[in-house]
C-alpha cells in the first residue's frame, strides 16, 4: 500500500511579496488565488518574510495516515524544524 500520495505544496519565503507575485503571474502565464499559483495541478504559495535565510522552501505532501507516517520519519532520526498542526487529518503544516 503506498502511503505517500505526491506533493502538494510548495511554499517560497520571499522578501517582496509583491514583486514574487508579478514575476510568477508573468513565469507561469497565471494569477494568483491568494499568492498561490495552480502550476500544472500543483499548489506554489508564495509566503512573506523579513529576510531570506537558507531555508526559503518548503513542500508539503499528501501522505495516507499523517500521524503514522510523521512518527515514523521522527523515529527515522528526521528533524522537526517547527511545531506543526493537523489540517483535515492529510495535511501537516508549521504554526
């Protein structure tokens, strides 16, 4: 049984979250929905920061039994870089 299902998210952290809209409404030939964009079935958000670190992307995936699979990465020696919430029991993400 496969229990990750594929990417859903991918989250760039930019400095101008204005000027990263325009220069992805123009790559992708889209607009955004909330400062995300649909790029071939997959969700691109765009979220704010005050400066850029090494650690701008992050990417979410659909995995089947979310607290399954989230402690056996932990018991896998993974690191957890955030606290995170259950959104609809198939989507983790930071808080």
């Amino acid at each position: 049984m496969q229990t990750i299902l594929g990417l859903r998210t991918v989250v760039h952290k930019v400095s101008d979250i204005n000027k990263a809209k325009e220069w992805y409404a123009k790559a992708f030939n889209t607009e955004p929905f909330y400062v995300g964009f649909n790029i071939a079935g997959y969700e691109l958000g765009l979220q704010p920061i005050d400066s850029i670190k090494g650690d701008n992307i992050v990417t979410y995936g659909g995995i089947e039994n979310i607290h399954n699979e989230y402690e056996k990465f932990l018991s896998l020696e993974s690191t957890e870089h955030e606290n995170h919430k259950i959104l609809e029991e198939k989507l983790l993400l930071p808080q």
